[in-house]
C-alpha cells in the first residue's frame, strides 16, 4: 500500500461503527449516516479491497421509505437536533443519489452489491424519476440540504441572509435553512414532496442523478435506466446550458431569480453526462483557469473574480474532496488526461495539507470544516490514475477529444 492508502485506511478505521455498519463522516459534527457520504465511503473501502464497501451501500440504502425515497439521514443513536421531517429514524429529505455510481464501482472492484441492494438503488432512482421530474423532465429539490450545497450563492435570491462576503453569516444562514423546513410539505409515507418557498432544479443534482442512473444502467444492463439518462442529460443541455457563462444555470420553481447563473463550480458537473464536446469542454477548462475556478488546491467553488468569492466560508469558495473526484471522472470521461492528473495532485496535496478537512481553502490548503473527514479519503481513487469508476458507455463520446 502505498502512504495516501495507508492514511485512507486509517481515516476510515477511526470513523467506523462495526455495530451500525457504517463510517460517521466526524465523531463530533457528523454522528449520524448521510447518503452520498456513505456512498463515497464505499467506494473508498472498495478501493481499499475492504468487503465493508459492500456493509457501507446496504447502510445507506436500509433507511429507504416504502415509497422509494432514500434519507438524506439516518439517525445514529438519536433523532437529529433540526427537524428534518416527521419520521422518528430517518430525515424525510434526499441527498445526491450517489448509490448507483457506489455500486458499479464496488462491482467492478469485485465486491458485488446483493440483489436486495441493487433493488434498492433502482427503486431510488425510480422515485427521484417518478415524484420530483418537471413536465419539461428535469429532476427538482425541495430544500438546500437536499442540492448537497446547502450554503451556495445560488440560493441567495431565495430570500436567504448575505450575498456578499461582508454581509454572509453561517449561523444565519444555517437558521434559514433550519427554517425552510417548515415550509415542506410531505406525502403520506412521510416524504417531503414540495415546499413553499424553495423548490429549484439544480444543474448539478440533475447531473448527479443522470450519471447515477447511466451508472447503475451499465451494471444492470437495464435499457429503461439507460433511456432515462440520456433524456435527462439532453434535457439538462437544452434547458439548463448558459451561453454566456459556459456553464449549466439552475431552473428555479419556487422562489429564486438571478443568482441561479452565479458562477460556481457545480455548473461543471453535466459535462458527466452531456453528449455535447463544446460544451463539455467549455465547462471543464473553466476548473484550472485561474480566473474561475483554477487555485493550487483547487478548484474553487465559486469563481475567484465573483464578488461572492470567499476561500474560506462555507460553500462561498472552497474546494470540496467529493465535487473534485466527480471532476476527475469528468475530466477522464471527455480524456482531459492532464488535467485529470492535475486534479488528482492538487486533491491529494489538500487532503494532506488540511489534515484530511471536509473542505479547504484553495488558495493555500488550510484545513476548514470538520476534521478529519471520511470523504476526504476519495484521494484514493483519483491517486489511480488507472482506476475504474468513469461514465459508463451509455453516455460516453464515441471519440477521442484533444486536450488542445
């Protein structure tokens, strides 16, 4: 093993709950199990060689509502301090659907999900396809928690507190969320289904779940999960692509307005599932220009010439080890070898130097967040520059596409 294995190792060893069958992403800030975190830890421990990969996906999946819908969370030990829903073991909200990614990964790696699990999976799938699609055929969400970028500028035009650096509070903008809540409404199996004051379909979590089902399409050899993401995908170009930014917008529903175009680096991520090289190109190039999202321990969050930008502050401008990885798959996909390589250095040198942190500042590594975090440990994967895990063909190009 070599030394980024052996850290990995250790990170998830001291996070991991033998008797709940999972990691906590942090003892302290994160005692509970969160969806795509444990989505992402098993995919770690399979590239460990660890069988735990395989306890890692039934956990996350073992919280699933009789509707379809997967948790955000499952409490550990206790109910969450926020509310989060009327059910007593599990939030009614979702999170990025990283399970279906999870599973071709662990199925490649020679840890095959159980046909209850992958049962699971599909069933998610199928009810983000079924309960949360727009006439037009894009996936919606119903709360910040549920975009996975709870604090992003792009929700600032929904009423939530500090558009700038100056005027931006966490604990502000955390009571806000915490307030949203109350404006959710929820189906009969206790799963939130719509609110009054946020609803918005974000170009990143349709991305997520186009990738997700083209993922779990390829391992299943499933035609209708194969069908759905390429509608998906193209609907996400032909609504979401913007022209002038040369990333995907957000479509607000329900609240929103301008800062749904907000340069952030979440506006890279269909390029894992676009068929369309310009655009894919446009978007991922954008992640080492220093003048968006380009940084030494990069890429930044928000683009560093935006007024929002702050390196530092939650979701304002910080590098995060889970878009980075998802970055790297895109970047392989549409072969940017090189720039692949230098995302998978610049990601392991932050884990480094941030003490394996939840995030980190770009600019120079500091750790920020909790610490150590187990999701930090996706270094792993992208340390491989050989290792399985990109878009299944299904999406892929069917040619080659220059770096130049």
């Amino acid at each position: 093993m070599t030394e980024v294995d052996d850290r990995v190792c250790a990170l998830l060893e001291s996070h991991w709950d033998d008797a709940r069958g999972y990691c906590v992403p942090n003892p302290t800030t994160y005692p509970h199990l969160w969806l795509w975190d444990s989505c992402f830890h098993a995919i770690v421990w399979a590239h460990l060689g660890d069988e735990r990969a395989l306890r890692e996906l039934d956990a996350t999946l073992a919280g699933q509502l009789p509707s379809g819908l997967v948790p955000h969370m499952r409490y550990g030990g206790k109910r969450s301090d926020s509310y989060l829903g009327p059910l007593e073991a599990t939030s009614s909200i979702t999170q990025p659907p990283m399970f279906g990614h999870a599973a071709k990964v662990l199925a490649e790696r020679g840890f095959m999900p159980s046909a209850t699990t992958l049962d699971r999976a599909r069933r998610g799938l199928d009810w983000l396809w079924r309960e949360r699609r727009t006439r037009e055929g894009l996936i919606y969400v119903v709360h910040p928690w549920e975009a996975g970028n709870d604090h992003s500028p792009r929700w600032d035009d929904f009423g939530a507190p500090g558009r700038t650096p100056e005027h931006y509070s966490r604990p502000a903008r955390t009571a806000w969320n915490k307030d949203r809540m109350y404006d959710v409404s929820f189906d009969d199996a206790g799963g939130a289904n719509w609110s009054s004051s946020f609803v918005v379909c974000p170009a990143a979590f349709n991305a997520y779940v186009a990738f997700n089902l083209a993922e779990l399409a390829e391992l299943l050899h499933d035609r209708e999960l194969a069908s759905r993401a390429e509608q998906l995908s193209e609907t996400i170009d032909a609504l979401l692509w913007d022209q002038d930014e040369h990333l995907w917008s957000d479509l607000p529903l329900v609240g929103g307005g301008p800062s749904s175009k907000l340069p952030t680096s979440d506006g890279v991520m269909p390029a894992l599932v676009t068929a369309d090289p310009a655009k894919a190109l446009a978007a991922l190039r954008q992640l080492d220009d220093p003048d968006r999202f380009g940084a030494p321990y990069g890429p930044a969050n928000v683009a560093r010439s935006h007024p929002s930008y702050d390196p530092s502050t939650y979701w304002r401008g910080p590098a995060w080890p889970p878009l980075n990885y998802l970055f790297w798959l895109a970047a392989r996909r549409w072969y940017l070898d090189g720039a692949a390589e230098a995302l998978a250095s610049r990601s392991i040198d932050g884990a480094l130097q941030s003490g394996w942190a939840e995030y980190w500042n770009p600019e120079d590594g500091i750790g920020l967040g909790a610490a150590p975090q187990t999701w930090t440990g996706l270094v792993i994967a992208m340390s491989n520059s050989n290792s399985s895990g990109g878009v299944p063909a299904v999406l892929s190009p069917s040619e080659g596409v220059s770096e130049q």
